[in-house]
C-alpha cells in the first residue's frame, strides 16, 4: 500500500469509484481509493440503476448527458461491460404543470441537441404496448434513456482508473483524518497511514462518519426505498426488443424492463429513516425487511397504468437504505473552512450523475474550479444551520415528494423557521409570507391574510402576482420597505484593510471616507465569481456587501489572501440587519426621521454616512437594487424592530409599506441589474455582462491572471434584456422565470437567465444571454416550451439614463 498520493478517495461505490478514473484522466495518477468492504457495498449493489438526461437545472442536465454518453466509451475503453441498455424513456403528463413542464426540457432538449421529443398515443403504443395511455396529455420520448448494471459501471471505473495508475484497497476502513499542518491530510487506516494532499470523501452510507473524522457534521440522512421486480410477463417474454422505461411521474412510481418482467419503485409518503444515530459499520450488502403494504397506492397507479404488473407475481422485493441531503441534491465541493477536504455525498440519482460528478470533482481538485456553475450541489449552500431537525424534516418532504414538479419561484415549508430576524413575527401579523434564503425567512411578498403560506402550484402567473404588481407600484409611485437582512455583510478593519481589498478583489477600493465601489471577484478560470459593493467607513475599516446564500461559498475565496498582521475581517451578517427604502418619494419620508439632510448635494449616489434615524444608530448607503432613488440602511440587530416600525409608521404618510423579495426581483429586471447565480457567475467572462470597466488591471489581484486571459478574448455572448410579446404572455398566463432556451429562425441562440414581469413598465421582461443578435432584433423564448416572440431591447425599459436613482 501507498504511503503517499495527491489523493485519497474513501469511497467505493460508484461515485468515488468515478471520481478515482477522472484524477486520473487529468492526469493525476498518483491516487489511492479506499473501501471498508467491496467495492459496490453500501447504496450502490441495490440501486435500480435508472440513467435519464433530463433535468429542470440546466447544467445538471448537461453532466448527466456526459454520463450517458461516458458509459459505452468505458466499455470500449476498459473492456468491462457497464450492462448499458439504452432502449429509450417515455414521459407521460397526466396535468398541465406536468405538461409544462415536459414541453420546456424539450425546447432545452432542442438547444442542446439532445434526442427527447414528443410523441403521438399512436407512436408511443407502438413503442411500450403494455402501457393504458388513457387520461394522458402529453408524451415525449428520450431516445437514449434506460439502466446500467451498477456493479457493472463502478467495476469499469475501477478498471479504468487501475489502468491508468490508481491503488485501490479494499476491505481497509479508514480510522481517522488528521490535517496537518501544510494542509496536508493524513489518513489512517487499519493496515497504514497514507498522507495526501487530498481527502475525498464519497463514503455513501458511512459519509456522515467519514466527515466527523474531520470535526464536520453533514446535513445528511439515510432512509428506506423499495421497488420489486416481477415474474415474467408472457408479452415481454415474447419480443425481440427492450421495452422503453416509463416516467410516469404523476403516479408517483417508476418502472422499466429487468429481465423478461418489470422492475417497479416508489416513494411513498409513509417513509422510513433509517440509521439516525449513525450508519451501522457492519452494513453490507444488507436489505431491510419488505414493506409493500407501505408502497401499495403507488403500485395500484402503476397497475392501473401497466395492468401487466398486476397480472404478475412478484419475484423479488428490494428495501435497502439511501442517504439523502435536505435538498435531494449532492453535497459536492471543498469544505470552506478546511484545507483540501473535498466531500461527493448524499447522491440520489447515482447512475444518471456519476460521470459527470467524476468529471467535475476532479475539475475542482486538479485546476481549482468547476468548469460549469454547480452552485446548485455545492455543500456552501446549507451551514450549520441545518441542523438533524431541519434536515430530518426537509429529507422527509424530498422523500414523499420526489417526483412532486420544483416550479419556478416555489418555497416548501418542511423544517421552517430555521434563522429568523427580530421583525419575524412583525411582518407574519403584517401578512408576510416568507421565503428560505441561507436559512434565513424573509418575506417574499405581503398578502392580504396573516399566516399565509407561499402557493406556487405551476409554471403560469401564481396567486400572488397580482399582490407582487401592487407592491411594485407603491415603490414606484411612492416608495417601498424591503427587509435586506439576508445580504451577506462583512467588516474589515485594521491598517492592511485596503491593501487586502485590492488584493482580494478586481475594483479598485474606494480613497474617500463615505465613497463605496462596485466590484467583481474573479474566479479560477477569469469568470465572475460573486460582485461586491464595498464602502469605506474610515481610514482603516471598510464595509463590504454581497450575496446572503453565497456567504459560505466565499469563504472560500476570502481566504485564498491571507490578512495583513493587525487586519481583522468579520461577518456582520448576523449581527446586523438591513432595509432598502427606496422610491421616488423614499427621501422626503427618512427626511422626517433625522437630522441629517439627505438632499443630494449632502448626500450623493453611491456615498455613505453613519446617522441616527429615528434615534437608531444606521449605516446608510445611497444605493439601490431596485434602480429607484433609494438608500440602504443597516442597523444593529437589537435595534432591527425599533428601526421597522419607525420606517413602516413614516412610509403611511407618503403612501409606502413593505414591499418583499419577488417585487425586487421584477424591479432590478426592469433596471437590467444582474443576480449573483444567476446573471452572475464564474462559467461568464467580465466583458459579456458589462463588469469588464470594473476590472482594474493596472493592480494586482486574486485570479488576475485568468480574468486577463479571457478578457483578451472575443464576448462568447452578452447578457442582454428582452421584452416579450404582451399578447402571447398575457395568453399563456405566463412570464420567463429562468432556463428557457431562446431562438432565432429555429436556431438555439442563448437561454434566460432570469425573468418576470415588469408592473411599472407594463412588459414582460427577461434577463438571458444571447449571441449574434443586436437590439431591435426578434427572437423567441420558449416560455412553457413554446415560442413566444421578444424584441432585444438597446436600453433597460425604466430609467435608462439612471437618473432617477441619482436625483
């Protein structure tokens, strides 16, 4: 056995296994994989194996594509057979969301020329005979859908990896991980010590063990699942061909050909956790006793659907444990407050995702960065906030509603109030309905009935739009109250501060007391890695402001500059809360509440003062994400409800009140601001969302290098703003909301980033990035998967010149 690699994997199913082949297919040979049994043990002997390409995030959709495609290439490459049968999925829509949706991933399918089409009953019959199409909406067919063999395809990667110079072990627990000093890591185990560069951790079942080792706690818990395989059916027993899988997800069950029968799944709203306290560390290949009675309405929509299940005698039944995170998506990437620990955990649709997780975890390791934005895996979205009650609670609802459509602007209630700010309970009398940022509850909107829960039930124009269209136009017209609380804060303070900014960030700092910048962080590979708005309080001490779901995420980059000796960084996050009031008359209303004159010539755009506002001590900033003439105001976070009620008591006589988080985003649309994850991310160049003029290149600093190299290169694309054609949109009950592809003359030219409609301006508006169009040009935006035309607009459709936010 080794003594020393660049990389430890703990881990032996197929995740790990996969992410031991892509090191060394960088080139990282080097590499040592260690198993507590055999390989496959754990979730991955039991999976059902299911691979799909499709999925509602767009970058999900593209790895797992790559994982589809890998398959046969590590057939041919290893001449190990990964068991790959490919003959096709069909998707059946019994109700309109469902249709909805299916109609939107093939406009997606057509912009990356991936084989998922509709399908006529008459087609579809043809091709699964077996199945009642009654009731049914809509079809499509995805040509290259099916199942592998799980044991199959971890083998292949472990050939693989073997054939380019990776150890694996197996039957070697793994007893302890001990950072040293340098970073380093050393892993113990029953038969030696291995020290490495790199600890991955994609232990599967044993995950949450494996990171305690290293003082972590992963939000991460294991439940049942079960799905049966039948006897043989005569009709399949029959054909010369494979049947395609069925996703009908509706029903809430899954099926495919396993043999000369059916292998059916469910996930039934009567679930199980398992293992609570801990997994077991004598579990194997292990199953639980079967359960059907628990899984029966899902079987009896399956009958009713495939009536060939029902004629059938069941052959056997697998119950065995899977872990889950509280989002069902995998917690991946480097934990941001240790050195080189790298975690690949909680993956449920393994098979659909190992390649492309493989891919881009060694990506991550080898070069620093992902090559796609994978925020939506990345382990910095959850903190220790989500704790064994919120994660129980969400993995339960993720659980019972797995095949349950993620609409666009959705919130789910399971494990809430996790973090919440003085004012809760406030705006909740109010009628605040409150969205999960962080963690974090901030309200959403302000609807007429205290209590109410978020309703988001399609893809079409929700119940609160109207309630949204009101909110926006007070700020318009008046002004607005938005609770910025869950922006992410810092302090920096100390004689170094302004030397660690401008070595930390691509702006160049503010020289003036009271003057604050805008500035981008770059990242590895020269994108956008988050943008800043960052004051100077003083000599020595600066404020900095940045997205509230990215404040872990961060960390990352913050402490790739080490801090000058006598220079402190600190988030304020907790400590301090924030409102935006903003609003043509958002000036002569704080007017009322201090002394400190706020005309322009005393307190310019973008300029920033210390005052008392209705006897509260305030950071207020002359800025606004909503474009309107607005300031931002924070305050300690003992005086969060003192500050409220005087805003909310000043807002009556000028006719405002609390405006919440969907009416911001509509107003930053109709402004053309960016959101970070979504305008804003490291897979974009500076130049091709209008930050290039903020990258000052006559200083150092982090990633300069990188953002020098792309930005000597032609725009790839630009973020641009569009307008939708208003008889369409007002037809189909229906805004862009992110991820629909655009065309021109059927060609796929760009997709939407973000969008909504613009109530002061009267347009359906879309945020999206673009390429060989110029404004005044038509394009088309498949909103609900259907063309729906748009016009390129040259400038924002509300306040262009900025003048309004500067008056």
């Amino acid at each position: 056995m080794r003594t020393h690699a660049q990389a430890v994997v703990i881990g032996g199913g197929v995740i790990g296994c996969s992410i031991l082949y892509h090191l060394t297919k960088m080139g990282w040979t080097d590499v040592v994989l260690l198993e507590r049994s055999e390989l496959t043990s754990g979730s991955t002997w039991h999976a059902a194996a299911n691979i799909h390409g499709l999925h509602d995030n767009n970058n999900i959709t593209r790895i797992q594509n790559y994982t589809m495609d890998l398959y046969n290439a590590l057939e041919a490459e290893t001449g190990q057979s990964c068991g790959v049968f490919q003959p096709g999925s069909l998707y059946l829509a019994q109700t309109e969301a469902r249709e909805h949706q299916l109609r939107l991933q093939a406009a997606k399918a057509k912009y990356y020329g991936l084989p998922f089409r509709e399908v006529s009953r008459a087609e579809a019959e043809e091709l699964h005979p077996l199945v009642n199409y009654d009731g049914i909406r809509c079809i499509m067919f995805e040509e290259n859908g099916g199942n592998v063999d799980p044991s199959g395809v971890t083998n292949a990667y472990a050939v693989g990896a073997r054939q380019n110079g990776a150890e694996i072990i197996r039957f070697c627990p793994v007893t302890g991980t001990e950072q040293q000093a340098d970073g380093s890591w050393i892993v113990r185990t029953e038969k030696g010590d291995i020290a490495t560069q790199w600890v991955v951790n994609a232990a599967g079942l044993w995950g949450r063990e494996v990171a305690a080792m290293a003082g972590l706690k992963l939000p991460l818990q294991p439940t049942e699942h079960q799905y049966f395989v039948t006897e043989t059916i005569a009709e399949i027993a029959g054909m010369d061909r494979r049947l395609p899988s069925v996703a009908d997800r509706d029903g809430e069950y899954y099926l495919r050909q396993e043999g000369k029968g059916l292998l059916v799944g469910a996930y039934e709203k009567d679930m199980r956790f398992w293992a609570e306290d801990g997994t077991p560390q004598g579990f194997g290949h292990e199953l639980f006793a079967d359960d059907l009675e628990r899984i029966e309405d899902n079987m009896m929509r399956a009958i009713d659907r495939v009536p060939a299940v029902g004629e059938a005698g069941i052959k056997r039944v697998i119950n065995g444990p899977m872990i889950w995170s509280p989002d069902s998506n995998v917690l991946f990437g480097p934990v941001p407050e240790l050195s080189n620990y790298f975690c690949c955990n909680g993956i449920i649709p393994g098979f659909s995702q190992s390649g492309g997780m493989g891919l881009l975890a060694a990506d991550w390791i080898v070069t620093g960065e992902t090559r796609y934005d994978m925020f939506a895996w990345d382990m910095a979205r959850f903190g220790n906030w989500a704790d064994a009650a919120f994660t129980k609670a969400r993995v339960r609802d993720q659980y019972a509603n797995r095949f349950k459509i993620h609409f666009p602007n959705e919130e789910r209630d399971a494990g809430r109030a996790v973090r919440t700010r003085p004012v809760y309970e406030v705006q909740k009398d109010m009628g605040a309905v409150f969205g999960l940022n962080y963690g974090w509850e901030h309200p959403l909107y302000f609807g007429d009935t205290v209590g109410a829960k978020d309703e988001t039930h399609g893809f079409t124009r929700q119940g609160w739009w109207d309630i949204v269209g009101r909110e926006c136009k007070m700020l318009r017209d008046n002004a607005g109250i938005i609770d910025i609380s869950n922006f992410a804060k810092y302090r920096v303070k100390g004689a170094g501060a302004e030397a660690w900014l401008n070595a930390l960030f691509a702006n160049t700092m503010p020289k003036t007391v009271g003057r604050s910048c805008l500035t981008p962080l770059i990242g590895v590979r020269g994108g956008i890695a988050g943008d800043f708005t960052v004051t100077r309080l003083g000599e020595d001490e600066f404020w900095i402001i940045g997205s509230g779901m990215a404040e872990r995420y961060h960390q990352r980059f913050f402490k790739e500059v080490p801090l000058p000796d006598g220079t402190t960084f600190e988030s304020q996050t907790v400590k301090m809360c924030g409102f935006n009031v903003a609003g043509p008359k958002s000036r002569d209303m704080l007017q009322r509440l201090t002394n400190t004159s706020l005309a322009t010539a005393d307190f310019p755009f973008m300029r920033s003062k210390w005052i008392e506002l209705a006897g509260v001590n305030v950071l207020a900033l002359r800025v606004s994400f909503t474009g309107d003439l607005g300031w931002e105001l924070h305050c300690a976070t003992a005086d969060q409800a003192r500050l409220y009620a005087a805003l909310i008591a000043a807002g009556k006589d000028v006719g405002a009140g609390p405006v919440g988080s969907r009416a911001l985003m509509s107003l930053r649309i109709e402004k053309g601001y960016g959101s970070w994850s979504r305008e804003y991310s490291p897979e974009y160049w500076p130049q091709e969302v209008g930050l290039d003029r903020l990258c000052k290149m006559e200083k150092e600093f982090l990633n300069k290098a990188a953002v020098a190299e792309t930005l000597a290169k032609a725009p790839r694309e630009h973020l641009v703003i569009l307008a939708l054609d208003p008889a369409q949109t007002d037809a189909s009950n229906a805004d862009a909301t992110g991820g629909e592809p655009i065309f021109k003359d059927g060609k796929g030219i760009g997709r939407v980033t973000s969008g909504a409609y613009g109530y002061s301006v009267g347009q359906s508006l879309a945020l999206g990035f673009v390429k060989g169009v110029e404004p005044g040009e038509e394009v088309e935006v498949m909103v609900l998967g259907t063309s729906h035309k748009a016009v390129v607009l040259a400038e924002p459709p509300f306040d262009p010149k900025g003048e309004k936010l500067r008056a």
